[in-house]
C-alpha cells in the first residue's frame, strides 16, 4: 500500500452532513433549554485549499447500459473547495444526455429546514442523561479537549460545546468530522451533490432520492451504543491527527484514483466496522440496485444521472460491480483516464 493510499483513510460521509451544517442554527434551537438559539460568534473564514487545482477533477463515473438507456452512476465526494469546479467535460456530457438525475436523497428534501429538526429530535438524549455519562472519563476528556480547541469552528454550525452534551454520539461524531472539513475549508454548499442539484433545478430537470432523509436518519440513531461510541472516538482520533487523513481521500476522489479509495477508506471501515460497514454500503447498495434496475427497464430511451457517495459504487460491494454481475454493459467514462 503506498504513503498516499495509507493516509487515505477518513471517517465516511453521508449525504445528511451537509444538511446538518446547513440546519445549524435550527438543531442549537431544538437542542438549547426554553428552545433558545445558540449564540452565533463570526466564525474564522476557513483555510483556503494548499494548492490551486490545475485541472478538472477526474471524475469516478461509469455508464451502465441495457438495449435502449443507460445510467450514469457519479461517485459524490459530499463537501468540496472552489477550486474543484469546473467539472470534468465527461460530467457535463453525462449530465447534459441524462433527462432525470437521482441522488441518495432528493435535493428538495436535503434543502428542507424539516429535516434538521427530525435531525435534532433523533439525536436528542431523552433519559435526562449527558453525552458525558456516556462516554467514560477518557473519551469524555477527549471530546472536551477538541471542544476547546475548535470552539469558534463549532460556533459557525450553531453548536456549542455545552449543546453537544444533549445529543447522541452519532450527532457528535458526524459534528467533530463537519467541524473538521470544514475548518480545513471544505463546503457542504459546493459539494457535488448540491452542485449537481443545482444544475438540475436550473435545467428543470427531475431528481429523486434513492432514500429518504427519514430513513438515513433511523440507520444512524438506530446504531449500537458501542457503534456509536466508536464513531465518535474515531472521529476525534482523526481531528487530533490533523487534516492529512481528509485532504488525501479528497486527493484521491480528485485523481478519481479507485484503487486508493478502495484500500484506504473502504477497507478501514470494512476492517475495523464490519458491522458498520454491511448495514452503510452493502445493505443499501443491494437496497438501491432493484431501483436502478427499475430504470433500466424503462419503457423509452430515457437516461439518468446518479450520483451517491463515491464509497457505493467501488470494489465487489458496489454498485458498479453488481449491475455488472447482472449483466449489463458497464464501462468507465473516462476521457483523461490512461487506456487499458
């Protein structure tokens, strides 16, 4: 395994970070007591990207065909810089030859302020216990160290050290990685599902969502206590580690570099989370391949444009490999890509 691949290794991302970065102020208002907003403080404007990007991200996408319509399957990194944009020239040909797009969850439901309240109603302790009691003093004494550290950072979400004490462990560790992205300068709003959202609104183009924020939020509140707990220590391990963890599996996602993405994140969470791992990508993967189907079989030459976390389309469990499996035509798009 090379320096590049090792370091690759990130917590995963799902779609709902971004909606609990963008419902903010909405979750502190659930969580505070008497229903009071959080104080806001002007928030540090986050470290630019260590080099200007010279070319269009190589993008992980693949056409999969049957006799009259194909999909297109997009591998999403969920938070971006500016300078991953423009896209590559094959994105723009895939979006501009597809008439729908689908996403694991809709753009319109993703935007909705309803979800960062289901959000907050999910992770909120209801025994009248804190996240502290929880957690042991050690991983306690941890998560009040990042607190410290990062309480300008946490500030700009509608957080607050104090908040956090009334939420799960899923909701904290998903907030330690945010926190983390986004102070190395990522953003939900340039992520490329929300990119890609955008330009189908503006295209007026249908979209749908291959899940609904309901049922995302049920995978992660339904987690084991012991699950949960490993989330969040594994989340702060990585944010005292520094962002070289977050900016090589974005480095990889950027080089579409499959195999390094496969044998660091992949396998770390397969290895270390099995359980984790079946229930966030083999389970749902197998859940989204009938419906992809479902499309293909379309009456019409109708094309669509998916785009999911990078994480479901690659190696044996993803997507990719198992529409293949059944048959179809399945080849990369790849302009940039070095021939076989």
């Amino acid at each position: 395994m090379s320096q590049t691949q090792n370091r690759a290794r990130a917590p995963m991302i799902v779609a709902v970070l971004a909606a609990i970065v963008a419902a903010g102020a909405t979750i502190a208002a659930v969580a505070a007591p008497g229903g009071a907003t959080a104080a806001q403080t002007d928030a540090p404007k986050p470290a630019a990207a260590t080099e200007a990007a010279k070319a269009p991200p190589v993008p992980l996408l693949w056409k999969v065909s049957d006799e009259d319509n194909s999909l297109y399957l997009l591998g999403s990194f969920h938070l971006l810089l500016p300078d991953d944009y423009p896209l590559s020239r094959d994105v723009d040909l895939a979006f501009a030859d597809a008439e729908k797009l689908v996403f694991e969850m809709s753009p319109e439901e993703l935007a909705s302020p309803q979800l960062g309240i289901q959000m907050a109603q999910a992770a909120m302790r209801t025994d009248g216990s804190t996240l502290d009691e929880q957690l042991g003093p050690e991983l306690a004494a941890k998560l009040a160290d990042w607190g410290t550290q990062n309480a300008a950072q946490l500030a700009a979400t509608g957080m607050t050290v104090e908040l956090l004490q009334r939420f799960e462990p899923w909701f904290v560790g998903m907030m330690v990685t945010i926190t983390q992205m986004t102070g190395i300068g990522f953003d939900p709003a340039l992520g490329l599902d929300a990119h890609m959202g955008g330009l189908a609104q503006k295209a007026q183009k249908p979209t749908a969502g291959l899940e609904s924020g309901a049922q995302q939020i049920a995978f992660l509140d339904g987690m084991a206590p012991a699950e949960q707990l490993q989330m969040l220590e594994q989340a702060l391990d990585q944010a005292e580690a520094g962002a070289d963890q977050m900016l090589a599996l974005h480095a990889a996602w950027r080089a579409g570099d499959v195999e390094a993405i496969l044998d660091g994140t992949v396998a770390e969470l397969r290895r270390d989370f099995p359980e984790l791992y079946r229930a966030i990508n083999v389970e749902r993967n197998d859940a989204w391949v009938p419906r992809l189907e479902a499309r293909l079989r379309e009456d019409g030459e109708d094309d669509t444009l998916v785009v999911v976390g990078a994480m479901h389309l690659l190696g044996k469990d993803g997507v990719v490999e198992k529409l293949r499996a059944k048959g179809y035509t399945v080849e990369r798009v790849c302009s940039v890509c070095a021939a076989p």
